[in-house]
DNA sequence: AATAAAATGATAACGGATATTATTTTATGA
DNA sequence: TCATAAAATAATATCCGTTATCATTTTATT
C-alpha cells in the first residue's frame, strides 16, 4: 500500500473520532477538519475497504443501513443504543473463548466475527 | 394483522426452507413453487419487515450486502462459510447469560442481539 | 528524469430495500 | 349478507449506500 496524504488523513480522523463513524459521517468530519484536502467520497470508502482487508480497521455491521468503522481493532463488542444510536464498546470477556469452543464443537474454523447489541443505554434509560 | 394468502405461503416457504434465504431467494422460491400466487417482491420484503418486527421471523445480519431471514426465533446464533456461503446454526450455549452479564457490567440493557461468525465450515476445511 | 504502479476525484451505475398509489382482500357489525 | 373501513397487495418508481469507471495525479523505483 503506498503512501497517500488522503489515507493518512482518514486514518487520522477515524482515530480521533473514536464514536465508530459511517464512511459518510468520517467524509463530512474530514471535509470539515480539512476543506484543503478536496477528499472525495469515494477514496474515503475505498480506504476503509483497504484498511479492514488489511485488518487495520474494524468494519462493524450495526443491523442499520450502513456501515460503522472502528480504529480498535482488538476483540471487543459492540453495543448499540436503539434510542440515541450511539455506539458503545464492550469488553470481549463476556463470552471467552467463542472460537474454540466452535471448532471444538462443530469444525467451524472462526475467521472473524461481529458481535453487536441492540438495547436502550444507562443513560437512555433513565429518560 | 389481518389474514392474506401471500403471508401464509410467505411464512411457509420460509419455514420449509431452513437454509436462512435472502428477501430475494424466498421471492424466487415462491415464485418457483407457487407460480399462480403472482406475488411481488415488495410484499416479500414488507411482510419479512412485519413478521420480524412481531418477533415471528428473525432477521439476520450476516456480513454481506442482503440480509437473510430465518424462522428459527429461539435463541441461536449462525456461522456463514466463506467459501460455499452456506448459513448454518451454532446452539447459544458456547456464550451463556449475555444479556445478564452485559446488564451487571454495563447498566446496558439488551432487547437484541445478533451473532454471526464468519469462517470455514467443516466440508469446505477438506476441499 | 523516466517509468510503472498505485491512488485520487468526479460521477455514473448498481442493487437491495422502501415508498407510492391504485386496486383488491379481509374483518366487522348492522 | 351487504356495506364499510382497514389492511394488504401488485407494480413500479424512487431512494440511498456503496461500488465501478476512467481520466488524471501522485508515489515509488531505477
């Protein structure tokens, strides 16, 4: 992968933005932190493509229309609130070990997983 | 939700066809099977949107650009093979009690979840 | 500096899903 | 059982997230 000011700065922002931003949403926080750079919308899907091909960026399918991004790229969950969407971490203890116990089980040779939760947040719910 | 015709063959079809099709692949289906019914694809996807909305059908978020429905709504999560692209069933045991442990570390409360792993299945392991 | 490979921007195109609308079917109850 | 309102349907236009295309620019290599 070749250097490129473009990839760099989607990397940055994505980074920064740790709120597991749409391709779309990361494309309007980098048109706005950076009006130089005359990014199109296309190169910032193709990055993201790229990146996650290359596990450096975690694709998260959020049972939306489209498409979350994430940094961390270290096992975790996610947690989706139904009621201010946004998108919260959860720590992958809660269920060790799920790729083994698969093959253990049935054969299935786990190459990669998404685990996300829908509900109503902490804060959400005292509303 | 009144009676129609086309539900019940909607229903049905999904139900015999325990391979966890796409809105699509059931249109095709019925279609196929039931020539005279001359059912359009809208009505597939918007009793599928209804059913699962009622908690009748689950809706399965696996990875790929379409969603797939299964009629199977007791808790199980699935396992999509990359290369033959079959869905099959991973019995929920191998992660016991999430939604609880997820209450008492978090506050979080989960309505839904989805778990879709991702990988080689057994028979495509050998090829 | 010359060249090839990779990346970009602009935008057309794709495709899954939904919205629209006129029509038909179902449920209700007089 | 007929009249009426609500629900559902078929056909299709539309939406919108994403990808493909392609001419141009940038990067890496020698």
């Amino acid at each position: 992968m070749n250097y490129s000011k473009q990839r760099e700065i989607i990397i940055d922002t994505l980074t920064k933005n740790a709120v597991h931003p749409t391709a779309e949403k990361l494309y309007e926080i980098i048109k706005r932190e950076h009006p130089e750079s005359k990014i199109g919308i296309a190169t910032v899907y193709r990055n993201l493509n790229k990146l996650s091909s290359a596990g450096k960026v975690k694709r998260i399918n959020a049972l939306e229309d489209s498409e979350h991004f994430d940094n961390n790229t270290h096992e975790h969950y996610h947690f989706m609130c139904n009621k201010c969407k946004q998108i919260f971490d959860i720590e992958a203890d809660i269920a060790p070990d799920l790729v083994k116990k698969i093959f253990d089980k049935t054969g299935f040779l786990v190459t990669d997983y998404d685990i996300v939760f829908n509900g109503i947040c902490k804060s959400c719910q005292k509303k």
